[in-house]
C-alpha cells in the first residue's frame, strides 16, 4: 500500500471516557486533518488527553461524538480487518514478551494479508526483510525480544508497523524509555519513512525540542482547545506559551524551548565574534539569572576568537577585571560575586 492516500479528517470530536452510566468528556470540539506524507507530534500535558484522543482515531475507544473519516468514510464503518490494513498502532507501554524472536514479532504484522493458516509468501517474507533493514535491526532477526535493548524493542515494533503496511501509523508516546540519542534517532527514522514511503505518521510525545525540529505538523492539546499547525506557526502565534500555567516554566520564543525562570542576579552584554562560544556563553550566563543588555550591563565580557585554549576577559561594574579559562568557572565566579553568597 505504499501509493495509497489517506487523509483524515476529525470534525468536531468529543473524547473521553465512561464512569458508570454515564459518559465524561476529556476533550471537545477538537477539529484537526493529517494527510499522506506528513509526519505529525500531539503535543500536551499530562493527563489532558492525548492518549484516550489516540485510542479514539485508532476504533480501541468510541467518540463521544462528533467524525473521524479516513478518505471521507467514517471510522465506524470499516470492519476490523479493513482497519487493519488502513492503519497500524504501536501503544506506550515497554513491551516485554517471552519466547518470541524479532522475525516473528514483524510476521504478526502480515495478519491482514495472510490465509485463514497464517501462511508467509515469499512477498510477506520480502516485506519482513525490508522493514528489517529500515529500522537497523539487520542480524536480530533471530534475537528474542525480551534480551534486546529498550531502543532496539522499539524499533522492532516500529518495524512491525511497516510491515503492516497501513498508509496510517500512529505511536503512543514511541521515544518513552529511550535515551536521548535513541529518541533522535526514532523519530529521524519515522522523518526519513514518511518521505519516502508517503504514509501519514502521528506520534504523541513530551519531547517537544525533538518533535520540532522533524515534524511537519504539530496538534496542541490546550486547557480548552487543540491547535494544528506548522510548529513554527504555532511559536509564533504563541500558542506554547499556553502550555503551562506556571510562574516557574516558560516557553522561550527564541530558542524553542520550556524554561525555568530564573531569579535575576545582573545583566551582561557581550563583545567579540558570534559563533559557538558566543551562543554558548550567552547560554550559561542566562542559566544562572543574567539578563543580555546592551545599555549599562553589570558585566562586560570579552569572547575569545578561539575555540582551543579560551580565555574570556570579564568586567564587573566598570572596575573588577578577571581573565577565566572554562564557562564552569565564569558561572560559579559571577553567581558568587552577584547573587550575595
């Protein structure tokens, strides 16, 4: 299925859960799309209902109300087997299964192809071959998926995904028990597939510095509203900002990311070359409560031009001068002399 469109459309969509007779909304009104080629982060805080919205468009969870449409049909219309080949879904949870090898967890991904005896061609076999080879998991296909990595057991359920071959993914929290480098890593595996193979793939997330520097669309979870939009359109219209409620966090319009704020100790400015020390140097001095300015700064630093062996020149209030070798001892100089310990 790797020519086949869908786009999906949600229209006015109330999702929740059931408390005895009775119904509780978690979200309404949500209005959002997704299309073929799009890779796509939900974005929000705990608890304000972005997995019970994944369950929703996977069918696991019925609609309050409102439409979920797949190529302008319902949702609701497509038999279980028709939805397994429309779309595929791999939940938060760590999986840790027994006696299963990597080979035959991607071959339980060929079940909406396969005979009534759940017989592989040689045309699903290619197919295993293939996801295989895209995740990185070339030679684990033997390996048993309970004495493999966090990150490689997430990229054997990625794989799996592919193997079903469905033009609409969808991943419940997939960077949840990475590390770092495996969370940039899944998520530019997920960027490189949607390019190449057309599908549509939305992944919920917390890694908001990650998800914006991949995805093509961003669906923002607020209090009382879900946003869509490219995530610098969403910068720019401020709607991070809305996040948190919060006199600690904020979110840094500039540099992209959620920040804790910071009691003010001075203000700075900074001469020499910008660059990497540069930028790097105005980073640690916010971390520790100074403010950049140009007009009468407390401190004036002097960055050095060279990378090997550099030494910044400071200035504190027109009269001590102190020359220092490492950012370390810049920042623990600075926060002695100026907060009052």
């Amino acid at each position: 299925m790797r020519n086949q469109q869908v786009n999906i459309t949600v229209q006015n969509l109330s999702v929740g859960y059931k408390k005895g007779k009775s119904f509780v909304a978690i979200k309404e009104g949500i209005n959002v799309n997704a299309h073929s080629g799009e890779l796509i982060a939900l974005i929000g805080s705990n608890g304000i209902g972005k997995s019970t919205l994944l369950r929703t468009l996977t069918g696991f969870q019925k609609a309050l109300s409102g439409e979920i449409l797949f190529n302008d049909r319902k949702l609701g219309s497509f038999s279980i087997k028709e939805l397994a080949r429309v779309l595929s879904f791999v939940s938060t949870e760590a999986i840790r299964v027994q006696n299963l090898r990597v080979w035959e967890l991607l071959a339980m991904g060929r079940y909406p192809y396969t005979n009534l005896m759940g017989t592989l061609t040689d045309e699903d076999n290619r197919i295993i071959k293939r996801a295989i080879q895209q995740v990185g998991l070339a030679g684990y296909e033997d390996r048993m998926i309970d004495q493999i990595s966090d990150g490689e057991r997430q990229r054997a359920m990625i794989a799996r995904t592919l193997v079903q071959d469905t033009p609409l993914i969808i991943l419940d929290e997939p960077t949840a028990f990475l590390d770092i480098r495996n969370k940039y890593e899944i998520i530019h595996l997920l960027h490189d597939f949607v390019k190449t193979e057309n599908k549509t793939v939305l992944f919920s997330t917390h890694d908001l510095n990650i998800s914006t520097s991949e995805v093509d669309k961003i669906w923002l979870m607020l209090d009382d509203k879900v946003v869509e939009g490219a995530p610098e359109d969403l910068i720019l219209a401020g709607n991070f900002d809305q996040m948190f409620h919060s006199n600690k966090v904020y979110f840094n319009g500039e540099s992209g990311d959620f920040m804790l704020r910071k009691n003010v100790i001075g203000t700075y400015t900074l001469k020499g070359p910008e660059g990497k020390i540069f930028n790097w140097t105005c980073r640690a001095l916010q971390r520790i409560g100074l403010v950049y300015t140009e007009t009468d700064p407390l401190v004036m630093i002097n960055i050095p031009n060279m990378e090997e062996n550099p030494v910044w020149k400071v200035e504190i209030n027109s009269k001590e001068r102190l020359e220092i070798s490492s950012l370390y001892e810049l920042t623990a100089e600075l926060y002695k002399r100026l907060s009052g310990l």
